[in-house]
C-alpha cells in the first residue's frame, strides 16, 4: 500500500493542505467527500498536537484522577479508593492512547480517504504553490488548482527569561508525556493547561506550586469558576500564589534543583517548572512572506475561513487565533472544506450569513470549552462581563448546584455552581458557566441554547430527567421566571 509520496516530481492536486492534525485532517475529509482532490503535509506526527502531545494524553492523565476523586464523595465507596494512584499504570495506559507516538492508524485512515501524505516541511513559494522539503533531503512541488489551506496549529511559547533556555523548563508538551513524576512541580501560569497539569501532577504525588501573575485561575471564564478550582486545589494541598511575576529561573549545570526567582526577590524551589504561559503560531518558516504575509504572524480570515485580500489561501484552526480549541478547529474545518468545495464548483452562491453553510459563526457567539479539573469547569457562549461590554441588557442567573437532587447523589457534599447570562430583550442565553463534579457533560446541551437561541419559553417546555445534573436547567429558569 502506497501512503507516502516518495518521488521528487512537481505534483497537481485540487487542495493542498499545510498540518496534518486534527484540523488539517478534518479539511481534507470534507473536500474529498465533495469529490475534490486532496494532498497534506507533515512534518511531525500524522494527527497532530492534540492526539499525542495535548487533548488525548491529558485527558488520560487525568480521568484516572477525577474517578477516584468523585470515587471518594460516594458512600460505600470511598473506603476503597484513598490508596495512592498507580502512575506508572496510567502513564501506560496514556502511552496506548497516544499510539506510542506512532500515527500508523491516522495514516491508513488518510490512505483510505485518497488523500496524499507528504513527510517533510512545507513552504509556500507562491500563488497556490507549496514546496515541501522532505526529510532525506528530497523536493517535491505542489500546485492547488484551487486552495491551500494552512492548518499548522500553534506552539507553546517560553517567556524571555534569564536562565530559562538552560534550565530544562516543561512545557505542555513535556508535561503531557513525562513518564517520571518529579517531587516538586512549579507551575506558571494560571489557564486551562496550567490547572489540569496541577490536578494531574498533585494527584500522581508532587507537591505542586502555582505562579499566577493575575487575581486567580482561569481569568477567560466567569470569576466563580477559578475560585472553585483554587479552593479545591488548596483544599488538597496545593500551594497557589496569585498576583506574581517571574525575573529569572536558576538551574545550575541544567540538573538539579530548580529556582524561580519572583519580580520583589522572593524565589521557590523546585524539582521540575512548567511554563502554560500561552502560545503562538507555528507560521514562522512556511514561506508567508512569499505570499505578502508576515511570518510568525496570527493569519486574519474571514468567516469562511479564507485569509483577508486573498481568494486562494485558507488559515483554519488555531493559526487564524479566533478560538485554539480542538473541536472548534474542526468546526472551523468542517466550514472551510464546504466553502472550498462550493468555490471550486461555483454552482451556486456561497451561505455566508450568520449560521449558514459556509460562515464558521460560532467562533463568535457559542464557543464551548471543558476543563478537565477537579471540580470540573465548563463554559460556551458570553460570560456577563462580556454580555455587559458587548452592549446587551442582560441578567446573570445564578445557581448553587448543591440544590440540585442529582448533585446530592452523584456526590457527597457536592459543591458547584452555575450561571446563565440571558439577553433581557429577546430572553435568550447568550452564555452559561459551570462548576462542579461531572458537570462536562451540561455543556453540549447549553451550547444546543445559545446556537439555536432558544427562547426561554421553549425551554420552559425541555423536561430534564430526574434526578440528573441536568435538573441544574430546571432551576436556572425557575430562578430566571421568579
């Protein structure tokens, strides 16, 4: 079976696709099930940073250790859970779900689709143009009939410290595939990836440390959300700093202890630092300058997906910086596809109004997100602060989830809380929040809300089951009608 490309021969495919993740590989599906042909670009692994180095592995890591959290809230129960977790099994189990870092099952799956894998780096060289440098030194050119789609993700970004290159820092990579838990972990940075490797690296037995220059964990979601977090986190003995900013780090030799020297001299020790302090795009070296872009630069589009000024070049996932996401890249993916194949075929006019076929609208207005904490945190749509500066006359609705029957049985002494921000003018949900046990799974059915911008009469009339965590709905509009 041929699966890669091997000749050094110029190549002509309809879309021509930079990134093999899940974005990229998203992409391609959609315009080869229009018809059209299809060639992608890897330079690393088949499937990309959120199968081996983000959502899959940390998600392994840490269902093993929400299970035996909420294990220890039900009665009959916890007696046999409170012995420590085995990490060398759940780092084996995290390196089954990963593949071992091997893509053969993304690359027959590629193969059974028609598309062409090409190993190596791609560059731009111009108008529909890609150069691709594999990695025996040979050169294959491809030309678009019709797009190429840039679907290169993003990188962890490493502050400009001193000292920092020297002192073997992780980033989520590193921390997401370590197989040694290290006695002592700094963490800095207070976002997703910051608290869920927290969680998981405290509860494999490290004694953790968070540095948070801002007021508190996960500042893009509503204030009471971090808050939970934090308290849980401490509660368990975590030690979370807020208000602080790291100067230097000092590692001597590159082994050995760690020491991050905070912004007014104090300093903490460590065995191992984590660094979740955001990222960047991995558009440095994939020829944008020949192109008339700016390399290393966010790529601007437009709600098709297409790159501003140009009729041939899309920017699909965490590249065009509207939501890094996983699932959103591949919503994204889902759009951009449909509107290259309808392009291509210029049989009739592209959808491109709000919610249409071809406008990726809920990069705006319904982006949902879960963290994998303990509690956990979910979110989509507008939080108030957000409703309220967006200029919308709104009313927040709050919930203590604990008054909710099913949180009392899914766990004992169960604390949550949730909100729904509705648009006073239309009585619609601009946006809910949660926090609590088990909550992830509330998520889906509040985003189904602000997409379809359900009335609040209508919900009225959507009966959650009892006695479920979805009774939280209940609630919410029975708070919300007085």
């Amino acid at each position: 079976m041929t699966r890669t490309v091997e000749d050094g021969h110029e190549h002509e495919y309809d879309v021509v696709v930079l990134g093999a993740g899940p974005v990229g590989e998203n992409v391609v599906d959609r315009v080869r099930a229009a018809g059209l042909t299809a060639a992608i670009v890897e330079s690393e692994l088949i499937g990309g940073e959120c199968s081996y180095w983000a959502c899959m592995p940390s998600k392994a890591l840490l269902r093993p250790v929400i299970a035996r959290s909420d294990a220890r809230k039900v009665a009959g129960l916890r007696e046999s859970v409170y012995g420590p977790l085995d990490a060398l099994e759940v780092f084996a189990h995290r390196d089954a779900v990963v593949g071992d870092w091997k893509d053969d099952g993304q690359v027959d799956w590629l193969d059974s689709i028609g598309v062409r894998i090409f190993r190596g780096h791609g560059r731009l060289l111009g108008v529909r143009r890609v150069e691709v440098a594999g990695p025996e030194g040979e050169r294959h050119v491809l030309t678009a009939r019709h797009a190429v789609a840039v679907c290169t993700g993003s990188r962890a970004v490493l502050p400009d410290l001193p000292g920092l290159s020297g002192a073997r820092p992780w980033t989520s990579r590193e921390a997401t595939s370590s197989d040694r838990v290290p006695g002592r972990l700094i963490v800095v940075g207070g976002g997703v990836v910051g608290v869920e490797m927290a969680t998981a690296w405290h509860a494999f037995g490290a004694k953790v440390t968070m540095l948070v220059r801002g007021e508190g964990l996960l500042p893009r979601m509503e204030p009471f959300v971090g808050e939970h977090v934090a308290a849980a986190l401490t509660a368990r003995g975590a030690d979370i700093r807020t208000g602080v900013s790291v100067s230097a780090v000092v590692r001597d030799g590159g082994t050995g202890p760690v020491t991050v020297v905070l912004e007014g001299g104090d300093h903490v020790e460590g065995d191992q630092v984590l660094f979740a302090t955001g990222r960047a795009p991995r558009t440095e070296d994939i020829g944008l300058e020949n192109v008339g872009l700016k390399p290393g630069s966010w790529l601007d589009v437009d709600d098709s997906l297409k790159v501003t000024g140009s009729d041939w070049l899309y920017a699909v996932g965490d590249v065009n910086h509207r939501a890094l996401l996983t699932h959103q890249g591949k919503y994204q993916a889902r759009i951009a596809g449909a509107a290259i194949a309808a392009r291509a075929k210029a049989t009739e006019p592209l959808d491109e109004a709000s919610w249409g076929a071809h406008a990726a609208t809920a990069d705006h207005a319904a982006v949902p997100q879960v963290v994998f904490s303990d509690p956990e945190a979910a979110a989509v749509g507008l939080s108030l602060a957000e409703a309220e500066r967006a200029g919308y006359r709104v009313r927040a609705v709050d919930l203590d989830m604990s008054q909710v029957a099913g949180a009392g049985l899914y766990a004992q002494g169960y604390r949550g809380h949730a909100r729904i921000v509705v648009d006073l003018d239309r009585e619609v949900i601009l946006g809910a929040s949660f926090v609590g046990p088990g909550i992830g799974e509330l998520v889906h059915s509040a985003t189904v809300a602000v997409v379809g911008e359900v009335p609040i009469a209508r919900l009225w009339h959507a009966v959650p089951s009892y006695p479920t965590l979805s009774e939280a709905w209940l609630r919410l509009l029975e708070a919300y009608r007085g």
